[in-house]
C-alpha cells in the first residue's frame, strides 16, 4: 500500500475487550506495518495497553468514550442508546471517511443495526448478510448469511445468493461459483416454503454463477458448491458446530496422544504433520466476517476469539480495503440489477 490504511476498532468488544483487541492489533501491525488504528473505548483501559505496546502505540490513536454495547443488548435498545458507544463511534468514522473499515467483536445484532442505520445498504438489497470462508476438501467456500438475520424471507435469500456469488468472483476469482441453498434434503419438495421458493426463483434468473440446487449439512465439508445460501439462525448453527467439531478433534488427538508411551513417540514422529492439520483447522484461522451489502466495510470478529483470531479478522478488513473488493461488489451488483431485476419471490412464495 502506497499510504497508510486506517482502520477502525470497537475496543471495548468480544468477551476479553481491549486486552484481546490492543493484543490483536499489535499482531496486525506487526504483518502490516502500513496500518493505523483508531480505537474506540475507554481510554483509561486501553492507554495502559498501548504503553505497553510502544510500536503499537506509535501508529494508533484513541478515541475515549466510556460507553460500551453489552453482550446481551437488544439491538434496537442499542441502536437508540448506544450513540456515543465504541461500536457506533467506530461505524460513524467509517461513514465520516476517517477510516476505511470497521473491525468489531461485539454484539453481533448491534452491529448490524447499526452498520446498516449508518452505512446504509445497496441498491437493491433489504438485509445485509454475514459472509465467511469455510474450510472445505475442495478448498474453501463462502458461507451467508452466518447470523444476521434469524428470519428470511424468499426475497432475502435471493438477495444472498447474488451477493455471494459477487463475493466470490470478486475475491476468490471465480469466474463461474456455484450456488447452493442450505436444506434438509436435495430433492425439490424438501423444506419449507421461504427455501423451496427461493429455489425455484435461483433456478430461472440468470446469476452471476451457477444454481446448483439444494445441498445439506455433509456437503458444506465436501465443498459441493462454492457459495452456500442459509438464513442467519441455520448459518450461525452450522459455524458454531463447525468451531466445536474442530476443538473436538483437536481434543481427541491430544488425549490419543498422551494415552501412551508408543502414541508420544508416534507423535514425535508426525508432529510437523500434525502442526498443519491443527493450523488447517483452526477456527481462528477463518475469523472475520463481512457485512455483504452495505455502502462500507464492517468486519464481524468472533465474539470470543483470543488476540490471533482478532489480528486474522483485522487482516480480512485490511484486504477487503486495500484492494477495494467492496467497490467491486457494488459495481457488478448495480450491473446485475439493471440487466437483471431481482425476480419478485413473494408471488412464488404464494
């Protein structure tokens, strides 16, 4: 990067707070040393934390403010009381063009009430959605909506699939992803009425990509399909079960290996290999969402990451800005709209 990149940082979120955010950011600085920071929250905690920190502090600047969004605030009462909050502050910079993007462990409600209230959506989209990559035999895939929306309607799914297969052309490089519906069975009379119409809608407008149907839960690991299409209460299951599946083989392989004298020294044998496969993985690792359809870049870190899953969301930030794959988002979006108006999916859904 020619300049530096500014990015903003709701320091008073996720279950550690500032420890875990300054702790985060100086591992980002320390991968991308033409960053700053503004970070937003309680200076009296985070001044402490960049003293600490001096090459840290040399490139961040906070703005104090006392008030913070609780972990349990409904996001209209966060909305309405939380003006003058880190997470709010952090989102206005963004829309004020003093920041290029937004990075938050908050409450994830909050975040998007907000982001939406400030940033505003694009053209044609109701709802934005979580996006993120998931680990997959084939690769990688991207997931949405991952708990945003608990609720969708047909129209929103839709909405979704097109903004994922946006998402992946433009940042995977995909010329042609393929595009699936997250359901309890891949024949066409499964589910229920928001999926099946959502489907049928998928199967006659032109995508950018290729409708490949339903798929179910086994194929999200299988990488049957590029872009996978859920409403927010499924996704969010589907990661949270993903995050605990892999803590739980990382546990199983630690117990197999201590059972024995003969198991310690096989893993002395396979450590390096062993390495990888914990680093492949690796929640952390695919930590940092982003908010598809909004006028700005608003990352979502997990809420109870450490330091390394805070510094990888801040890295997915960082990429997003600096090679300006929103701007293509939003472009190829407006070109799908007007050679193709998103299909009225109230009408199928009745």
């Amino acid at each position: 990067m020619s300049q530096r990149l500014t990015i903003a940082l709701d320091a008073m979120g996720g279950d550690l707070g500032p420890d875990m955010v300054v702790a985060g950011a100086d591992i980002a600085r320390e991968r991308h040393p033409d960053v700053r920071f503004l970070l937003y929250g309680d200076s009296q905690r985070i001044e402490p934390l960049l003293n600490e920190r001096p090459a840290l502090k040399a490139v961040a600047e906070i703005r104090h403010t006392p008030d913070a969004v609780a972990g349990d605030a409904k996001p209209a009462v966060a909305l309405r009381a939380g003006r003058r909050s880190s997470m709010r502050l952090a989102i206005d910079a963004v829309a004020a063009s003093e920041a290029a993007c937004v990075v938050s462990a908050g409450n994830t409600g909050a975040l998007m009430a907000m982001a939406k209230f400030v940033l505003k959506t694009l053209p044609g989209i109701d709802r934005p959605a979580i996006a993120s990559f998931f680990p997959t035999q084939r690769g990688e895939s991207i997931m949405l909506d991952l708990g945003a929306n608990a609720e969708c309607q047909p129209e929103n799914l839709v909405q979704f699939a097109v903004m994922g297969a946006v998402f992946a052309r433009a940042v995977l490089g995909l010329p042609e992803p393929t595009i699936g519906v997250l359901n309890i069975g891949s024949e066409d009379v499964k589910g229920n009425e928001v999926v099946r119409a959502a489907a049928a809608s998928l199967r006659e407008m032109p995508l950018p990509g290729r409708f490949h149907g339903f798929v179910e839960g086994d194929d999200i690991g299988l990488g049957t399909v590029d872009v996978i299409v859920t409403d927010g209460f499924t996704g969010n299951v589907a990661l949270k079960t993903a995050e605990g599946t892999a803590k739980l083989f990382a546990e199983f392989l630690r117990r197999t290996f201590e059972s024995s004298l003969l198991a310690r020294i096989g893993y002395l044998l396979a450590r390096g290999a062993f390495k990888r496969f914990k680093q492949r993985i690796d929640p952390r690792r695919y930590n940092g969402a982003m908010f598809l359809g909004l006028r700005g870049i608003c990352v979502k870190s997990h809420g109870g990451t450490d330091a390394v899953g805070f510094a990888n969301a801040i890295a997915v930030a960082i990429n997003l800005a600096a090679h300006g794959f929103n701007e293509r988002i939003k472009e190829e979006m407006s070109r799908i709209a007007d050679a193709n108006p998103l299909p009225d999916t109230k009408a199928a859904a009745g």
